[in-house]
C-alpha cells in the first residue's frame, strides 16, 4: 500500500478520533506511527506542566498499524481525562535505548533526505551541524542534559552559543525530546562584533601593483571593485561591463555595480585571468584566495575588501536593500554588519559631499 493511501487511512482514523472528542491523533513520520496530544512533563523534563508532545508507538505505517494507533489513542485520551495517564509503557524503546552516535545519523540521513546533497548543502551540514554534533559522546544515550551540557560549554551571548542552541534543537526535536533550547541561546548579534580595521581605498589601490603573481593581481582587483565573497570569483560573468554577474556560489546568481567603476579600467578586470585551482566546495575556493593574499604580503584579508566595498557603498549614497541585494544578503544582516562599522572619516566624508550640495538646505536670512 502507498505512502498516500496508508495517509488518507490515518486521515480518516483521526476523524472519528476528532468527532469522538479524544483529544490524542495519530502521525506518521517516515514508516512509524506516533501519537500527539497534550501530555504530561516525561520524566526527568525541564518542563513542569503538560505540553504537546508526541511519541512513537513501536508499530508501522500500515494498515494494521493505524488500527492498532487508533486504538491507543482512543486508551491514552481515556488515560489523560482521567488523570490517570503514565509514561512508563511508551519510554521502554524511546530515545534512551539509542545513543547520540546512532541519533546524528539517522539526523544527518534525515537532513539531506530533505535537500540535494551538493558541495554546497555538504558544507553547511559540516560547518553548522556537524562541528556542534561531533562533540557530543556517541556511545552515551541521548538526553536532554547531555544537549543542554554541551550548549552551556560555549561562551554566553556568543555566534557558538546561538548556533550550538539552534542545532541541538533540531537533534532535540528529530529525537522527540522534551526539551527547547532557545532559553539559552543568548542575545548575539553581529553589532557586538568587534568592528574591523578597514583599509582605505588608498592602500587598497597601492597593494594591488605590489602583487607580483597576475593571476591573484587580477582576484584582488575583482573582489576589491565589486564586494564580492572571496569564492564567488571563480563563477563571474563580465558581459556587461562595469556590472559583474555573480553567477554561482553561497546565495546564487546576482548583479553587481562597480564601486569605483573606475577600478574596472585601474585593476583590469576585462582582461580575466582567473589562476588555475580547484576547490571541491566553496569554502576551499575561498581558502585558495585566503591563502594567496598570504603568500603575496597582501596585508588585509578578503574579506576586508568586502566589507570596504559595503561601507563605500553607503558614502555613496547607494540604498542599503539595494547594497544588501548586490552582496547577497538580506537588509537586515546588511544593516547590523556595517552601519555600526562607519567611522568618523566615513562621516566627515559623507558630510563634506552634502555640504557641497548647490541645493543644500541654507540658514535664514536675518
């Protein structure tokens, strides 16, 4: 029987749950059946009064699956009217029989059943999810207090902090655990961040000719004129200069203005001459650049001209969801990354060319 069929039976089951006022239904989650309804704390929960839950009931998705789970129903929301009802039955083969090896990978197994699994989609599971997982112990039984130990060994108000809540979540909630992290997630925000020593456009403009190697002379001169991340050099398309088009990479295609459009004609860009390297993802990519600005003295980091090319951007003038949409974020990580970065000579700057607007508010005559 279907996957579709085995769901119009379960739909079914729990319309006459519903008209028969049992407030438990049933769920299926891959090939096993749960039920969901509003239970008690389990024991040993953080939580002190009754939530929705679900559990798994140790039968499948089939036809005599569903009639058994309707059944069960029917008995734990006579169970529950009558205050009467008890975990104990439904723990024995919950998540304490299986350990946090065996949980990260029916996750990971779950996670990217869900997605393609690409370079792309392989670095974030490796970067985000597997850097918090790999350190829980695989061999113990996963609990909520394993999760919430491994959360609090992270500096508080922390990017760790947050993510490693996000992620043990996720784990939590794939596991049906009875537990919610965000409590501990703290207050992080990239404004907290320490601002960067940026370069001016004077030095970036002076390394470019000390770069003996014209290949990476060539990618600083690129990333440094249109902000882009350090991989993304590698999917460009130059068609209609001075506008690059990002054709690939962390956040997909995108267009991007020249700033200064007179870098085009400074740095080359024209005349591409991307040096030959490989990279199985683009965070290798991005490696590859980091590493060569090292090995050619470039003293600032790549990223660093990004960031140069966002804050110029606002001196500009240009408006920051149009800013934001050109570097490939939203308007809101746009505005807490950089408006907090614009030091004085950014201002004094910005005042000056407002100064020598022709139609600039003036004083009143006396």
């Amino acid at each position: 029987m279907s996957q579709n069929e085995i769901d119009g039976r379960i739909s079914q089951a729990n319309g006459r749950l519903k008209a028969a006022s049992v407030g438990v239904s049933i769920e299926r989650q891959g090939n096993c059946l749960y039920l969901r309804g509003t239970f008690p704390p389990k024991p040993n929960s953080q939580f002190k009064t009754a939530r929705q839950q679900k559990f798994a009931l140790g039968v499948h998705a089939n036809p005599l699956g569903v009639k058994l789970a309707e059944a069960e129903a029917r008995k734990v929301g006579a169970l529950i009217d009558c205050k009467e009802f008890s975990w104990s039955p439904y723990l024995k083969d919950a998540v304490n029989s299986v350990t946090c090896g065996d949980w990260v990978e029916k996750f990971e197994k779950d996670y990217f059943a869900k997605r393609d699994r690409n370079p792309k989609t392989q670095t974030t599971w490796t970067r985000s999810y597997w850097e918090v997982l790999k350190r829980l112990p695989s061999d113990e039984a996963l609990s909520s207090e394993i999760l919430k130990d491994l959360i609090l060994r992270t500096k508080p108000d922390s990017r760790s902090r947050q993510n490693y809540a996000m992620v043990c979540n996720s784990l939590a909630k794939f596991a049906n655990l009875d537990a919610d992290f965000s409590l501990y997630s703290g207050n992080y925000s990239p404004r907290k961040a320490t601002p960067r020593d940026l370069p001016t456009d004077e030095a970036i403009q002076e390394v470019y000719y000390k770069i003996s190697n014209p290949d990476w002379q060539w990618v600083y001169g690129v990333i440094a004129t249109y902000g882009i991340r350090p991989h993304e050099v590698f999917y460009l398309d130059f068609e209609d200069l001075p506008i690059a088009t990002v054709t690939d990479g962390k956040t997909g295609a995108r267009r991007v203005w020249a700033c200064y459009p007179e870098w085009v004609e400074t740095f080359q860009i024209k005349n591409v001459c991307l040096p030959s390297v490989t990279g199985k993802a683009n965070v290798n990519l991005g490696e590859r650049v980091s590493k060569a600005f090292k090995r050619y003295g470039v003293p600032f980091a790549p990223y660093d001209l990004r960031h140069c090319w966002a804050v110029r951007s606002l001196e500009f003038g240009l408006d920051i969801s149009l800013a934001a949409q050109q570097m490939g974020h939203s308007t809101k990580v746009h505005s807490d990354l950089y408006h907090h970065w614009i030091s004085d000579r950014h201002h004094q700057k910005a005042y000056d060319l407002l100064m020598q607007r022709a139609d600039r508010p003036k004083p009143p005559n006396r």
